[in-house]
C-alpha cells in the first residue's frame, strides 16, 4: 500500500522526529491506481497525516 511506502520513507529520513528542528516539510501528493491522495509528513508529531483521498 502507498501510504505504508510514506510511512517507512519518513521514519528513515526522520530517524527522530521528536528532536526536529528544521521546518516542516510541505505536503503532496501520491498518485496510486484510480485516483490519489494527498498527506503531509509532520517530523515533530512522528506521523505522515492523509489530508485527502480522491477516486477517479
């Protein structure tokens, strides 16, 4: 699933979210089959928020 791709990816680029100090990364967007979603990855909060799931 996509959203566990995301996930993964963050936890091993923000090896510790919690002593983050740099600014926040901007959201985007994840195209998967049949539509997309959109998420935000907040280091500080230690979790990857899905904002908005659309199908075509």
């Amino acid at each position: 699933m996509k959203a566990d791709e995301l996930v993964r990816a963050a936890e091993a680029f923000y090896l510790d979210g919690t002593k983050y100090e740099g600014m926040s990364p901007s959201g985007d967007t994840a195209h998967v089959g049949g539509g997309f979603f959109v998420y935000l990855v907040v280091p500080r909060h230690e979790r990857v928020y899905i904002r908005q799931v659309t199908w075509i």
